[in-house]
C-alpha cells in the first residue's frame, strides 16, 4: 500500500489552520484541534456519500486504466446513481455505519483500559472537580 502524501498535505494545512482560527477568535487551542477532527470526518461521510449519489463511470476512466470496469456485484459501471447504480448509496452507507461503530468500539475499548491504568483516570475525583 503506498503513502497518501495528499491525506499528509491536508493534515498539515489544517491543523495549523484550525489552532489559528481557534487563537485568533479567543477560543482554546483543543477547541481548534477538536474543530479540525469533526471537520475532516464530516467531510470524509460526505464525500463518500456523494460518490454515491453523484459517481459515474466515464470519471472512474479519466485515468486509462480503469476503462470499461463494471462492478462485479451489481454489473453496473462504476458509480451511482446517475449510471442507475442505486445500491451504492446503501453500500457507502453501510461503510459509514460500519467504520463509526468501529471507532466507537475500540475508543470505549481503550477509555475503558486507560481509566484502569494508575495515575490515568477519565474522570477527576469529586473533590477535584469542586475546586
């Protein structure tokens, strides 16, 4: 699997984007690293979501490599609904639903081991929080 140098380009334009936003408007820093995160996975749902909705085959071809490929499950060209595609919407819904319950999972997974984890806690103790 080769490195997406264009997913390290974007990461490094927006982060410190998002910390500059966040210092200029009087915001703390997390609020702009928190900004950056809902951010690029917002734009990462809608993005495949219109690949479903507005994806079709001709584009897929752009490259001379990929010309003529159908897709093996549906027999249709590679796109959505324009090509008349309709199941990729629920396909790539499906992947959303798929990889954020995988995330939820293992980040619950892991707060759970690191809050058992001395010194490491989720939550500060009563008196910590009154003061």
């Amino acid at each position: 699997m080769a490195f997406d140098v264009t997913t390290l380009v974007v990461f490094l334009v927006a982060v410190p984007l998002s910390l500059g936003i966040a210092v200029a408007s009087g915001a703390p820093v997390a609020a702009g690293l928190i900004a950056a995160a809902v951010g690029g996975i917002l734009a990462g749902i809608i993005g495949l979501m219109f690949n479903a909705l507005f994806g079709v085959d001709y584009v897929v071809g752009l490259d001379g490599v990929n010309t003529g490929v159908a897709n093996p499950e549906t027999g249709t060209g590679l796109g959505g609904w324009p090509i008349g595609n309709y199941r990729q919407f629920y396909i790539q819904l499906a992947y959303v639903v798929a990889c954020s319950g995988y995330a939820f999972v293992m980040s619950a997974i892991l707060a759970y081991i690191v809050n058992y984890i001395p010194g490491l806690k989720l939550r500060a103790s009563e008196e910590a929080e009154l003061l």
